[in-house]
C-alpha cells in the first residue's frame, strides 16, 4: 500500500511553519498515542505514521528532499538517517508525557512543602483577635551553604545530561523524556557538598513566629503565612503556613455562625412575677427585662453582642434561652409557703394558671380516645 503524504498525514499546507507543524504533530500524538487509546487497534499505525512524517518535515533538510522527490527522496538510503529532526521530537515527546503521565521537562525548582499547625484559642481569643508566638519545628535554609548544597557555592554541569536536565528513554518506537535522576532536573550538580546539610541546602530546624489572629475567626478557619513552610531543596522557594484554628468550649457561651447562646437560668417567682436581671457578654455584664409570666425556653435577643464577622465586619447577637430553676434546700417556711400556693391551685381554677399543662393533657386524653376506640 502506497504511503500517504507527509503533509496530508499532518493536516498541514506546504507552507506551514515549523511552530505550525510542531503544534499539528503534538494534537495527533496526542490523539493517538497507544497508552491514551488501548482499544483503538489502528491508533498505533495513525500514530506510527505521524511521527514518520513529522521526523522527515522537521528536519529542513529531509523536508526539501522531500518537496523534490517525494517518498522516493528516502528509498534506498537515498536521504541517509539524517539527526535533526529527532531532537525536536524528543522535546515533543517531552511534553506528550508530560501531559499524559503528570511528568514534566523537570527544571522547575521543587517547591518546599507546606506545613499545618493546629492552634486552640479561647471564646474571647477567638473573637477580639490575638497576636500568638507558635514554635514550628521545620526544615530550613542552611546557614552555611545559603541553600545551594554547595560548601564552595559552585555547581558544575551535569555529566548524565550535560547540563540538559533532561534524559531520553528509548523503547522500541517510543521516546521519552523526563528529568535527570542525577541532577533532579537542574542541570548542575554540586562536586564539594555542603557538610553540615550533606549537599541538601536544608537543615531541621525549629522557628519561632508571631501569628496575628483576627477578630471574629471560627473552627476550622485558617491563616495563610507565604513561605512559612519548608524550605525548598539547593535553595528553591518554601512552601507555606497554614494555622488551623480551633476554639474551645465556653462555660457559657455556645457559638453559632456569628451569634452566640447563653442560658439565663431564673427562680420560677421571677418567671411569674417578672424581673429584671444582668445577664453575662464578652464585653461584661447588661441587664434584662425578665416579663411576668415567662415560660421556659423563651429567648431574648440582644442586637450586636454577638461576634463581628472576620470578612464583612458586621456583628451579631447574644441569644438568651431562660430556664427556669427548681428551687433546692428548701426552709421550713419556704415549702410551707409552696404549699399554701399549690393548695390554692386546687380549687378548680387551677387549669388557668397552667395553660401549657392543660394542653398536654387535653392532648393525651384525645390520644387515648384514638387507641382504646
């Protein structure tokens, strides 16, 4: 079967550029690489095809012995193996497996990695804001080398790639690049390593550093602090620092978005009678109106004394669920007065004072009315 033409392969006019047809050739190799298309039996044969043609038309050259006789320019050993296109197929390839694999070319610096603290606050830390001092035991430059790895601060090319910071692996048809395993990528290698770091550039090391907390962070909340985290290896950027806030239980107080809850425990003679009575804040006591006749559960708000949001600056409100208390260690003429209120509660017009309890019980009886009918 006769072969296709090159620029056909390639979907590309006789004019194309070398940027052009390095961009047509990358899409295809893409498309029908064997590892990206297993089930595709001719993706192979697509693929074999266009790395043939991209090898004869990247090579200036092969390209215009092409143009002048065709297929024929390389029948024979007419057009010879030639070497200048298979450099820029290895960069191609370079990138094909970059992308499928998550490999890349390997001279970007690897970064230090970022780190985590947990740091536990109170209510009130949590709220007004705190500037804390944490120790974070974590690898850093070295003082000797400034990070180079290098005792004398020289590098020299590396001999396993030639300063490239990339090898090429051959198997069969296929030819991958990726980053020299002696060098990491760099291209330069130290001859005088470093002693005290051992040629790393990073020593274990514990730092102390002040962390401004701002007003209004929450549970789970965290802190940024840019190249805070591990130095990176022969002096590449630091990771980051990441202060992850956790705020303990109050005795009082319950947080909920920015409001806060407390419980307001009353005397059942306050309930009924109505008080006024001071009731805690982060910001110190205030009073509050206690109306007769209060029932258990019942909530008052107080505007603004709450927590103010860390991002809009807003505040919210103190929630107070009153509880009313049953009394304990009752004196002599305290039960005897409780009992002279409970006896004039059984005169037949008890039902009025307790209008919650009427309700539940007229509640079961008709419940029982459905059971037992």
């Amino acid at each position: 079967m006769s072969k296709r033409d090159y620029y056909e392969v390639l979907g590309v006019e006789r004019t194309v550029t070398e940027v052009e047809l390095k961009k047509s050739f990358r899409r295809l190799a893409m498309k029908y690489h064997p590892d990206r298309c297993p089930d595709d039996p001719h993706a192979q044969e697509k693929f074999k095809e266009a790395k043939e043609a991209y090898e004869v038309l990247a090579d200036a050259q092969k390209r215009g012995m092409y143009d002048q006789y065709g297929h024929a320019a390389f029948e024979g050993g007419m057009g010879g193996r030639g070497g200048g296109g298979f450099g820029d197929m290895g960069d191609i390839f370079g990138d094909i497996f970059g992308d499928i694999f998550g490999g890349g070319r390997g001279r970007q610096p690897r970064r230090g990695a970022d780190l985590r603290y947990l740091m536990e606050l109170d209510l009130e830390e949590a709220v007004f804001g705190i500037e804390k001092k944490i120790e974070i035991p974590t690898q850093v430059n070295c003082h000797h080398c400034n990070g180079s790895g290098s005792a004398d601060g020289r590098t020299v090319q590396c001999k396993t790639c030639h300063g490239h910071g990339r090898v090429r692996m051959q198997n069969g048809i296929f030819s991958i690049q990726q980053a020299c395993p002696h060098c990491g990528g760099s291209g330069q290698t130290i001859e005088k390593p470093c002693k005290p770091c051992h040629g790393e550039g990073r020593l274990e090391e514990t730092r102390m550093l002040s962390v401004k907390i701002p007003a209004g962070v929450d549970n789970g909340d965290r802190i940024r602090l840019t190249g805070q985290g591990e130095a990176g290896p022969a002096g590449a950027p630091a990771g980051d620092l990441y202060v992850e806030v956790h705020v303990r239980e109050h005795r009082i107080f319950q947080r909920e978005g920015n409001d806060l809850h407390c419980e307001v425990p009353i005397r059942f003679s306050q309930a009924a009678l109505g008080a006024e009575l001071p009731v805690p804040t982060l910001e110190g006591e205030v009073p509050i109106t206690i109306p007769p006749e209060t029932q258990t559960g019942q909530s008052f708000r107080l505007r603004g004394r709450g927590v103010k949001s860390v991002r809009s600056g807003r505040a919210g409100d103190l929630i107070c669920h009153v509880v009313v208390e049953t009394p304990v260690r009752l004196t002599k003429q305290q039960r005897e007065l409780l009992e002279q209120l409970e006896a004039s509660f059984g005169d037949g017009k008890g039902d009025e004072h307790t209008p919650r309890a009427k309700h539940w019980v007229d509640g079961v009886k008709q419940f029982w009315s459905r059971v037992t009918s």
